[in-house]
C-alpha cells in the first residue's frame, strides 16, 4: 500500500471513531449535499458530451439520421431518442439561402 492510501483509510477511520456514539451506533449527523454534486455535475457533463457528439454527426451527414447514427455506433431509433431527449434541431439555413435568392 502507498503511504498517501494509507493516510487516508488512517484518517476515515479517525472520521469514523470521532462520530461513533458511546453506544456504537453511528452519530446522526446531517449530511452535506456534496455527495450529490459530483453526479449532477457528471450527468450535466454527459449530456452536454452527447449534445455535442449527435449534432456534429448530424452536421457532417447533412442532417441525415441514419447515416449520422452509423457514424456514431448507436441505433437509429436511439439517435432519434436522442435527438427529442436534447430538443436537438438543424442550424437554421435561412441567412446563407435568403442572400443567394434567385428572383422570380
């Protein structure tokens, strides 16, 4: 064992006697909310992550999902989820369109 594991389980032991009653039983304290964060954070990176990953595969395959869902390994029925999951909609195509108008 590395001696910085060592001082650690060392000090969650110390942790864990200081809050022990004299009847053995853990002292109930109230819990932080810290041990939430991590994971809203996680979850918050992930989908930021997939958002990322579906819609430059969507760009790159002219917003073709199915080629866009080979692209990325997953199922078209899973980009599809995916895509109403995020609200993921094309990049509006009008400003490039409107300045190339042929006039009738």
């Amino acid at each position: 064992m590395t001696s910085h594991l060592k001082e650690t389980i060392e000090s969650e032991d110390q942790i864990k006697q200081r809050t022990q009653t004299p009847s053995g039983a853990a002292a109930a304290l109230p819990q932080p909310h810290a041990p939430a964060a991590p994971w809203a954070a996680l979850r918050s990176l992930r989908a930021e992550t997939e958002i990322h990953a579906i819609s430059r595969a969507l760009e790159e395959s002219g917003w073709n999902r199915k080629h866009a869902a080979k692209l990325l390994s997953i199922s078209y029925r899973g980009l599809l989820y995916k895509i109403r999951q995020y609200n993921i909609t094309p990049v509006s195509r009008g400003t490039v369109s409107q300045t190339a108008r042929p006039e009738i």
